[in-house]
C-alpha cells in the first residue's frame, strides 16, 4: 500500500482562535482556501488544521503537491470569521516533530 | 540564505517580527531607500531609490540613473525592457498589488506580471520581490513571498535570488 505524503506547515493568525470555536475557525480557514485555491485542486491540496498550539498558531496538513499553494495562498487571506486578519507561514515540515522541535 | 524585503514607511514592525518571519533586514521606503515617481522627474544618479512610473518616463529614468525599476501598469514595454537590461538595472514585483487586488483583478494582474516576468527572464534581468506592505497584517514571510513568485511563474532559485541577492544590492550597493 502507498502511503500518501504529507506537509506540515506552521502559520500564525492574526485573529484569536479562542474568540471562534476551533471548528468553526477551521470551517472558515477552509473556506477560504477554497476560494484562493479554487474547486478544482482543492481536493489535490486537502488541508486540515491538525494542531491548535495555542490562540494565535496552529498545524495546518497538506498534500505534498499542494503545500505551496496553500503557503501561497494564507498570504492572500486577510479576513476569516468575519474578523480582520493575517496568516504568516513560519515553518514547513514533512512530521510534526520535527515541525515543533 | 539571507533574505531582505522592503515595506512602506507607514508599516510598524520590530525586529523580533523580521526574524521570525524569516528576513534578514527589512528597509522601509521612504526611509532606508526613496521611492520616487518617474513623472517627478527628481532621480539623483548613485542615490539607493526604486523609481516607479511606465512608458518613456521610466525610460527616461532609467537613463537619469534609477536604482531599481517598478513598471506600475506592468505592461509588457520590449523598449523600456531593453533599456533597463542595457543598464543592468533590477526590475521590482511589489506583491501587495496581488494580495490587495480582488475577485477577477487578482487573476488579470497576474497574467499581466506573469508575461512581464517571463519576457525579463529571458533578457536575463535582475528580477526583485518585495511585499511593499503598508501595515503589519499585510506582511508576509520569506516562504510566502517565494510561493506567490512561483505562482508568477519564477523558479525556485529565481525566486529565491530574488528575495535575497537582488534585494540586498537595491538596499546596500
């Protein structure tokens, strides 16, 4: 069996988790993804928060093939929940460990 | 390698946030560099400034002795392209322009940069990516500047000197 190849991206957002209820953040964030990354490579991207670290940074898991879009693509997203914010992308990495470390 | 960025004088950041987004140095113009307007006709030879402006006035520009080169229209000028290689001048991509822009313009402007940068690619120009955020939230790490070059249809190391060599000779040389 192939197991699929994943990346680990580390992102700072501008706006609280804490204020939004994690899943409806994570509804949101994909939403918007969505619209940057448009339906038809979204299913090839996949992303998923994984990881809430604390208010303001959380893991975020892509396919291989679609990090860059999504590095790309939380630059361009400044709105989330209905709250002003901001996505800096600080690390990328092929485990969580090693993300974290 | 060390990357350097250039944002408006009006973004406040400090040196943990240059850090921790990935940056070197990050100048702010006006201030460490002037941004001048090709029309002003003000471009005093040897001094650090990009020049902004398109058509004959940046050739004009250019030939009064600009330091870095932003075509704000970036339509693709074969003359003012030529000009510019001859004096080995950087060409600048500030990419606020597409995480500002919306809905369809963001895609139009794209394609525009997209062709004006694989034209100064084959002319073997130095190619400058910058964020020229106005405020903090608009700022971006070194990886999400490389990202959205690729999307320009840079490469990796064309994205990444781009970011780095060319950046640093705007700012120090």
């Amino acid at each position: 069996m192939i197991r699929e190849k994943h990346r680990y991206i580390l992102v700072e957002c501008g706006a609280s988790i804490d204020k939004i209820d994690a899943s409806a953040f994570s509804d949101a964030l994909y939403k918007e993804l969505l619209d940057c990354i448009g339906s038809l490579s979204y299913h090839r991207v996949r992303p998923r928060v994984v990881k809430v670290l604390n208010a303001n940074t959380f893991v975020l898991r892509t396919s291989l093939y679609g990090c860059g879009n999504v590095v790309a693509a939380l630059a361009l997203i400044k709105r989330i929940g209905g709250m002003d914010s901001y996505f800096y992308t600080l690390k990328t990495s092929g485990t969580i460990k090693a993300l974290l470390k | 390698m060390e990357y350097y960025d250039i944002v408006r004088s009006s973004c406040n950041f400090d040196e943990k946030l240059c850090m921790k987004l990935g940056f070197k140095g990050i100048a702010k113009a006006p201030g460490d560099i002037s941004i001048t307007d090709a029309a002003s006709g003000r471009i005093v030879r040897g001094e650090r400034n990009i020049v902004y402006g398109s058509g004959n006035l940046l050739i004009g520009a250019v030939k009064k002795g600009a330091g870095a080169v932003w075509i704000t229209d970036y339509l693709l000028d074969k003359k003012l392209l030529d000009v510019i290689s001859d004096n080995s001048i950087p060409l600048v991509f500030p990419l606020s322009d597409i995480i500002f822009a919306k809905g369809l313009q963001r895609p139009r402007l794209m394609a525009k940069m997209s062709v004006l940068l694989k034209y100064s690619k084959k002319l073997g120009l130095g190619i400058s990516f910058i964020t020229l955020a106005d405020s903090q939230k608009n700022m971006c790490s070194y990886m999400q500047l490389i990202e959205i070059a690729k999307l320009l249809g840079a490469d990796d190391e064309l994205a990444r000197t781009g970011l780095s060599e060319i950046n640093k000779r705007i700012l120090y040389d």
